[in-house]
C-alpha cells in the first residue's frame, strides 16, 4: 500500500541564519561562546588559504568558499585562529574540534577574525597520542557556507599537513542526506554519520534539500543532480548569488577519487510536485552511474531504495516506498552480463554516453533501507531524527564492513554530537 507522503522543503534563505534549533519543540540551548577576536591583540603567524598545509574537505571553489564542507590540518603551539572572509554566510554555526576531542561550537561571523583553539580548549595540552595536534572544521548547514581568508597559529608555531585517509567516501543525495531538520543538521545526518562513523575515511556529501536526481527545477532548486554533481556549487541562493547561472565546474583531481560512492536519489523526484516522469528518472539515473564510474571508475557505487515516510495504516503503520522496481532494475542492469561486456560511460562535457573499450566487474550494489527505521525515526517534517539517521548510517556502516571489508576504525571519539542521554536512576 502506498501511504502518501509530502517532503517538502523550505527554499533557504540566506539572511534567515539565527534559527533555532529545536528538540522536541524545545529550544536547545545554543550559547555557543563568541570567539571573535582583535587580531591585532595576537602575535601571530599568518598562512593564506592557498597554504599547502590545509586539507579542504568536500567541495570548495577557487576563492576558497565553501559549500557546506570542511577543513582540517596540524598545528603546534595552543593557538588556532580563522579569518573569515566576505563569502561567508554570516552568523553561520560551525563544529569543529581538536584531535579525538568532542565536537565545540560557535557561529562564524563574515569578515572576522576567530579565536578556535587557545590554552583553555580542553585536551590542548596533551600532546600523545595524536601528534601533532590536529584541527578539524565543518559546516554544520548544507546551504550557508564559509570562506576562508586565512589561518593563523601563534608566533613561531606552524601548521602542518594532515595526510589523507587512504579510503574515500562520497554520499549524493537531497535533504535526506544533507540532515535537513536534524538537530545538528549536516553533523547529524547519516551520511556524516556514515563517513566519520567508520573512521579513517574522508568524505564528502553532495547533497541539498529539495534537489531532484533527474535534472529540472524541483521545489525552486533550479537544476538536478544529474546536472549539479559535476560543479563545485550547489543550487542555494548563495550559489546563484555567487556564481550567476555560470558556476565553476569542480575539478574531481583536487581531491582523491572515492572508493564507495552512496547515492540517495529520487525522493523528490517521485514527489508530484515535481513533475519527473518515471522514464525520465530512470534514463538519468542510469546516465548519472555511468558519469560516476567514468569519473571514478573504481568506485563500488551503493544505491540506496528511497524510505518515503510512514504512515498509519489501519490500527498500525507501514513505510511507503516509491520507485522500488525501477532502483531495483538500475541495480540489475548494471549487473547484466550486456552491461559488464560493454560497459557504457557518460561524459558531462559533451553531455554523452559512449561504449568502454573493456569489460568492467560489476560495481552496483542496490542497499534496501526498509526495516531499518519505524515510523517514529521520522519527524513531523517527514526527515529522520537524530535516532532515524543514526539507524540508517550504522546499518550501512556494517553493510560495507561486511561486503567490501572495511575496517572500523572509529573506536572511540565523538562521532554523533548532543546525543548522550541516559537514565542513571537505579528505580524510578
Ligand atoms: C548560532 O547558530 C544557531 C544555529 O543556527 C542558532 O540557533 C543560534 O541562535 C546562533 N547564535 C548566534 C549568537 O547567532
Ligand atoms: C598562493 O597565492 C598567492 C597569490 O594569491 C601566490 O603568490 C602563491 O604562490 C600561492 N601559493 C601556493 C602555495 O600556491
Ligand atoms: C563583509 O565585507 C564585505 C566587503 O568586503 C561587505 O560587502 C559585507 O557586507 C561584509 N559582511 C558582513 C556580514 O559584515
Ligand atoms: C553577524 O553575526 C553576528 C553574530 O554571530 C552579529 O553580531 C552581527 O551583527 C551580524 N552582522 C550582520 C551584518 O548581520
Ligand atoms: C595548558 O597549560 C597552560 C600553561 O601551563 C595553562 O595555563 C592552561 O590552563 C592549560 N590548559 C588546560 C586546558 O589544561
Ligand atoms: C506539472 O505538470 C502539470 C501538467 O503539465 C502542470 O500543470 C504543472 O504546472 C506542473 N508543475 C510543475 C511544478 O512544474
Ligand atoms: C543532454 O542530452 C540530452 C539528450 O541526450 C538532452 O535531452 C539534454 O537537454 C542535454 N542536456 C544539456 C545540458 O545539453
Ligand atoms: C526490501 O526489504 C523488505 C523488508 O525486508 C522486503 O519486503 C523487500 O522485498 C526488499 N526489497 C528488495 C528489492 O529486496
């Protein structure tokens, strides 16, 4: 039975940042510490935001603003101090943290100067077992974003390079991925919860609220993945406002090529306010695959069926689904025989598909989400809470332990933030 379902999401508006966040129509406390500072008041050492030294995250433009990612790199001494430059979505709520510290908060002002870490952060005078002390940073918004003028460290201190994890993960999705009304929104969804959960992964999310696969305007999101996924942009306001209707194409060389790629597609394309007919979703998606493995050609791809919401029915609930066999189908056909003897690519810049010279190993996996959650890990928004995104991240954890082998390396650090509570009452 089909149960209906409406996600539908808000179009963001740039100026609207001092939103509160809600717990259970409770307003959580966020007197996150200012942390703005007079430079001039530091001696410090100052590194532009071209500095080899830094490692961005997830996507970033040639000026160094940011759609939603993160940034991370070593330093010595007690100080890390951030300018922010005019690109920056002002009042912006940011995580960051040292080494295998929890997760610290603060809004980020648009041309100011931060103080993030200084001798009071707590573990900054440990030096072991992380050496030298590493200073990480996300977004916590999928549409606001920063952009980063430079990084400072105290006077005679440096900030080192961070290797990268030799494993990569990528998650394409739409609001569902993005943590649209989770509590910490991008920090709480399950596809943050996915990378930072198996540890020693980088990862990148590229997904937005509203966004359909197939490439038309949906809920006021100009353009569809199909189109998006090859830009370092995003479809928000700010993007437009940035970059016009010409956004820079995102060099994939910047950053090393994913080994799993997970994509969550399709919710809103099956919404009828989206007008997406069901071939045209099919055709894209299968094209938006093939784009995917000719831009990372040894990435398994995992394609996740859509959840849709629950909904009661009768004296009980059932989840509804949507594009079942067509997922299904994708999934069967790049597993064909036909597809793995001549497999097909697709080329963004001539927007066209051609046939590969050689035989692939299949590389589709189709990951069936339903059974994960029940109806109460979905909010009155019809996205998962905090519990539902936990749910979906930690079965997929075990999902890619067990099928393509890896390790977990998380055994310790805060992953999921705000989510430790408890009962210590021996009897109530
Ligand atoms: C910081 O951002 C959060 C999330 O948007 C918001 O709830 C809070 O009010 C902001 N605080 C300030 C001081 O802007
Ligand atoms: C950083 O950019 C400046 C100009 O803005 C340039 O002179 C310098 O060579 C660049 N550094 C690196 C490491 O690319
Ligand atoms: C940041 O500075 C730019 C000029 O460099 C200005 O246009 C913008 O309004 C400033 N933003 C804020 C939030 O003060
Ligand atoms: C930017 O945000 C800060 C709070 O984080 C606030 O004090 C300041 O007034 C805001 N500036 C503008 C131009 O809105
Ligand atoms: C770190 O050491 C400095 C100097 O010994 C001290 O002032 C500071 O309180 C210490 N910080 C923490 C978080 O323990
Ligand atoms: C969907 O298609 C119908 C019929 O062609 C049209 O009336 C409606 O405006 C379309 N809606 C959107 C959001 O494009
Ligand atoms: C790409 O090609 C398809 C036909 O194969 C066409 O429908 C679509 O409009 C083209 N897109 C662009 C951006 O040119
Ligand atoms: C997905 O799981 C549900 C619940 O176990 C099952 O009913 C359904 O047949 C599965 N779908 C596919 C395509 O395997």
């Amino acid at each position: 039975m089909k149960v209906p379902t409406c996600l539908l999401s808000l179009a963001v508006i740039a100026h609207l940042v001092h939103a509160t966040i809600w717990q259970n129509d409770q307003a959580r406390t966020t007197d996150y510490p200012v942390t703005v500072i007079d430079p001039s008041q530091y001696e410090l050492q100052t590194y532009a935001p071209n500095a080899t030294e830094l490692s961005y995250k997830g996507r970033w433009d040639s000026k160094f603003i940011s759609c939603a990612p993160g940034l991370k790199f070593g330093f010595t001494g007690e100080y890390v101090v951030i300018t922010f430059g005019p690109y920056t979505t002002n009042a912006t709520l940011i995580g960051y943290r040292i080494d295998g510290q929890d997760w610290q908060f603060t809004n980020v002002t648009a041309n100011a100067t931060h103080l993030l870490v200084s001798p009071s952060t707590a573990g900054i005078n440990i030096t072991t077992p992380i050496t030298p002390s590493t200073f990480e940073l996300r977004v916590t918004n999928w549409a606001y974003g920063i952009q980063i003028a430079s990084v400072s460290v105290s006077k005679g201190e440096r900030i080192v390079r961070i290797p990268n994890f030799d494993r990569t993960i990528e998650v394409i999705g739409d609001s569902l991925s993005a943590g649209q009304y989770a509590t910490l929104e991008g920090l709480a969804s399950y596809a943050y919860g996915l990378g930072a959960g198996l540890g020693n992964t980088e990862y990148t999310i590229t997904a937005y609220p509203g966004i359909c696969l197939f490439d038309k305007r949906c809920y006021g999101n100009l353009r569809g993945m199909f189109y998006q996924w090859y830009y370092a942009s995003d479809v928000s306001g700010r993007a437009i406002e940035i970059y016009g209707d010409n956004p820079e194409l995102w060099d994939f060389s910047k950053q090393p090529a994913a080994d799993i790629v997970v994509i969550n597609l399709g919710t809103n394309d099956a919404n009828s306010a989206n007008n997406v007919t069901t071939s045209g979703y099919v055709s894209q998606y299968t094209k938006l695959i093939e784009g995917v493995h000719t831009v990372y050609p040894n990435a398994q791809i995992i394609l996740l069926s859509l959840w849709e919401g629950f909904g009661a029915v009768g004296n009980t609930y059932e989840q509804a689904n949507a594009f079942v066999p067509e997922i299904y189908g994708i999934y069967e056909y790049f597993n064909s025989k036909e597809y793995l003897d001549q497999p097909v690519l697709y080329d963004h810049a001539t927007n066209s598909t051609y046939i590969s010279e050689h035989p692939t190993k299949p590389f589709v996996s189709y990951f069936n989400t339903t059974g994960l959650m029940q109806h109460n890990d979905i909010g009155p928004q019809y996205h998962p809470t905090d519990v539902g995104h936990v749910k979906v991240a930690s079965h997929l954890i075990q999902y890619i332990k067990i099928k393509f082998g890896w390790i977990l390396y998380a055994t310790g650090p805060e992953v999921q933030h705000d989510t430790l509570y408890w009962n210590d009452m021996a009897n109530y």
